[in-house]
C-alpha cells in the first residue's frame, strides 16, 4: 500500500525513537491510508486516502 495520501499529500515522515536509556533510534510514522472508490468528474476512481480526508468529507466515496 502506498504510503502517502492521494488527496492532501499527507506521507511518511521520520523521526528518532527515544529509549529509556536516552538510545536514538530511526524510526518512520506512515498514514493511515486506505484505497477507496472515489467519484471523481463523474467517474469512480480508485484512490488511496487518509483517514482524515474520509472523515472530514474530503472526497465523495462511490457506491
């Protein structure tokens, strides 16, 4: 599944895990990404979308 959302760019960013003896480790937080048919100029496309554009009616889902 790709890692970035096709409607607000919203991708994998990284950052450092910290342990608890203060170790730096590399680590990546990826989206939650879904692929949905989305009705797009009339058509149904499939996408893949975040969560957050779903709930905030972003795009219009196909039925």
């Amino acid at each position: 599944m790709a890692n970035y959302c096709e409607v607000c760019g919203k991708g994998a960013i990284s950052g450092n895990s910290i342990t608890h003896s203060d170790k730096k480790i590399k680590r990546t937080w990826k989206p939650n990404v879904r692929k949905i048919n989305v009705v797009e100029n009339g058509i149904s496309v499939r996408k893949t979308v975040c969560t957050r554009c779903m709930r905030s009616n972003k795009v219009q889902r196909a039925v």
